[in-house]
C-alpha cells in the first residue's frame, strides 16, 4: 500500500482566505461570526452567521465564467487552485487522467433552488430553465475538474456535516489503491436560506455566539466556506521534492441508523468510527495527541461526543487537548471537516493547535481537555479529525506528523 501525504493545502473562511490568513486568525482566537448580511433573517428568531467576505472568485477563476456558476463551486474552486498553488504542482508534467477530484458537501448549489422559489412567488414571473441543472451537487467537483482540465476520478460526496472527511477518505483510497497518482479532496458549501431555515425552526441556532463544550453552550452557527487538500503519494511527492505538511494515515466511517437529527445518545457510531481510523492507520489510543472535534455547540451534539471520547480513550480521555474551531468560523457544513482537515494539517506542520473560543464554564459532566480560550504549542504527532452528520453518518480521520523519510 502506497503512503498518502498532503503537499498543497487550500482554504476559504470566514476567517480569513489562504492558508496563513486562515492560521493566524485561528491562533488567535478571531471569530468569523456576526449578522448575517447575504439575505434577510427578520423573520427568524436568530441573525447571526459566519460568512465568507473577502472572496472574489474572479481571482481564481480561469477557464469557467464565475457567473455561470454557484457560489459553492466558485469557493471549491477557489480552495482549489490555492491548494494546487501552494503544492507548486506543475499540471501539465502530469497524465491528467491520474489527478482526481474528490468534494463533499451538504447543500450543494442551494441558492438556485432559492432562486427557483423566488421565481415562483413572484407574480407572473417564470423560473429561467437554467436553474435545475446547475443545482446538482455533482456539479461541484466537476467544475473543478473542468476548472484545471483534470481527467481523473470525480465526485462529489453529499453526506451533510461528515461529507468534508467523506471526501478525503475516498481519495486516500484511490491513492493507496494505485488508481491515481494525486486527488483534490475536501468539502464545499455555501451559506443558504434553506439550511438557515431549517436550523432556526429546529431551535439549534445560538442567538450570539457559538460556544462549543460549554455548560451554557445555547447551539450551533451556521457558516460556509471550502477546504481542500493536495493529496498524492509519498514517492510522487518525494521525487518532485514538494514540501510535505503532514501524512495521512486512514479513515473510519460508521452510521449510527439511530434517528435522521439526533447522534446515538451512547456515541455507538462515533466510537466505532474513530475505532476504525485507527485501526486502518495502525495506531491506538495512547499515539492521538489532540482531537480536532466535530463541536458544533448544541447540547445534544456536544455531550454525545465528550460520552464518546470518555468512552474509547477511557482514563486518558482527559489528557488528550480536544477543541471545536467552530466557535471561530461556525459550521461551514460540507466543508466543516474539510476546513478542520486543514487545522489538524497546519497543527501537525507547525506544532500549535487552535482553541475553543467562548468556552467560559466547562460542561462539569466531563473531565476533558477543551482546550479553552488560548491556542496551544503541544507539538501533536498523530491527529484525530471528528465528524459527524445528520442520518448518523459518521467520519475520523487520522493524520500523522511527517518526519522525513521514505
């Protein structure tokens, strides 16, 4: 089995677009947070949203039109070609049928459905028959693919909040299995009405802030963004002497077929999923040294995940740093494990790991290491990347500190 490492690193946040923006205002503690500014949110009880301002897809776009796309697409994209950039990969050296693309998300393009409905209100008006084909989520990856003329496998993951490790999981597998020699993976999703909505009637917006792990932690914020990583096998980055981030070792995928909102209220299937990314990267509980987790903020979600930390890593559950970057740049759905894929990458390269911001009384339920308020130099080797969604779909990926060498 071929080794799998991450040589480009790619990212569009609330928080700041770029790899060193998005760090250093991570490290920080900054928030992406405020009211929503993309549509009106009167008539909901809640108005506050973690969008994505500095973004002009003109800036990365080449060959498509940034108007004939959605906003999704354009921020993959985007992600794209700064992951492509940084890893200095030279596409046409290569057989572009052996670089894949592999993108989850949640909503796909759900601004045209919105865009459908509008028409539809109006009256007298008629939806434009351009809508529904742009809606697809299969779109996403392949306007990647079109984006940089790649050839290779494409596809696009709609497996809601754990699509964004999904996505890496599968082509870290077409990598190890030798079907291609390099893959885009990541999450992309856009800010929307439509899951806006959904969250506001389900009561799990918070009004102010997003306070993941704390005793009065009120819900999630909703967000958008892109993550992509540059993933391609240990000789292929070692003969063209790119600069190696970090090393993927495996994944694990679980559901929990409990209930279509609500996680297992044991943690079953976020246990087993952490259980099999270690065991498919071959290390155990003592090797982790910091959790990035999934953290959203809502008292369901945040206790199910502390019941299953405490469960699988036992006594030393308390000695493992875990924290949620959620508090800093909201939920960005499809791309939230995308985008903390790229912490737990940066974290590993450059020793410190980001805090839980607005963590001001600890859950007393549990004795664990949130790492509240203040980044942290811990210098991790190995990493866990949490993620979990709606229907029970569950993702960890495990990454690993690359320290030189074949």
């Amino acid at each position: 089995m071929k080794r799998i490492v991450v040589t480009g690193i790619g990212v569009i946040s609330p928080i700041g677009s770029g790899k060193q923006r998005f760090w250093e205002s991570l490290l920080e503690g900054k928030s992406g947070i405020r009211p929503v500014t993309s549509f009106d949110t009167s008539a909901f009880p809640v108005h506050i949203g973690a969008e994505v301002l500095d973004f002009d897809p003109s800036a990365y776009l080449r060959r498509l039109a940034p108007e004939c796309i959605g906003r999704t697409s354009q921020m993959a994209v985007g992600a794209a070609r700064l992951a492509l950039d940084d890893a200095g990969l030279d596409l046409a050296a290569l057989d572009r049928r052996n670089v894949g693309v592999s993108i989850g998300t949640t909503s796909g393009e759900a601004q045209f459905v919105e865009q459908y409905n509008d028409a539809r209100k109006a009256e007298g008006a008629e939806a434009p028959a351009e809508i529904f084909p742009r809606y697809s989520c299969s779109t996403i990856s392949s306007h990647i693919a079109i984006e940089f003329d790649l050839h290779g496998p494409c596809l696009t993951i709609p497996t809601a909040c754990a699509a964004g490790n999904h996505a890496i999981g599968h082509g870290f597998d077409l990598i190890r299995t030798g079907r291609v020699s390099a893959m885009l993976a990541g999450g992309a999703d856009c800010f929307s009405r439509i899951p806006y909505m959904g969250f506001a009637r389900l009561g799990a917006i918070a009004p102010a802030r997003c306070q993941p792990f704390d005793r009065n932690r009120k819900g999630m914020v909703p967000g958008e963004g892109a993550g992509v990583l540059l993933l391609e096998s240990l000789d292929s980055a070692m003969a063209r002497g790119a600069r190696i981030y970090a090393e993927i070792l495996g994944y694990g995928l679980s559901c929990d077929s409990h209930h279509m909102t609500a996680s297992h209220p044991e943690g079953d299937g976020a246990i087993r999923a952490m259980k099999a990314a270690l065991r498919d990267s071959r290390v155990d509980i003592g090797d982790i040294d910091y959790i990035s987790a999934h953290g959203t903020g809502t008292p369901t979600n945040d206790r199910v995940e502390s019941v299953a930390v405490c469960s699988l890593f036992g006594d030393r559950a308390k000695s493992v740093p875990m924290s949620s970057i959620k508090s800093m740049v909201g939920h960005t759905m499809g791309a939230a494990s995308a985008i903390e894929a790229v912490a737990c990458t940066l974290a590993l390269d450059t020793g410190h790991i980001p805090a839980t911001i607005n963590l001001e009384e600890a859950d007393p339920e549990f004795d664990l290491d949130y790492v509240p308020n203040h980044s942290r130099q811990v210098n991790p080797r190995v990493v866990l990347n949490n993620a979990y969604a709606f229907g029970g779909n569950n993702a960890s990926v495990c990454l690993r500190r690359y320290e030189g060498g074949a």
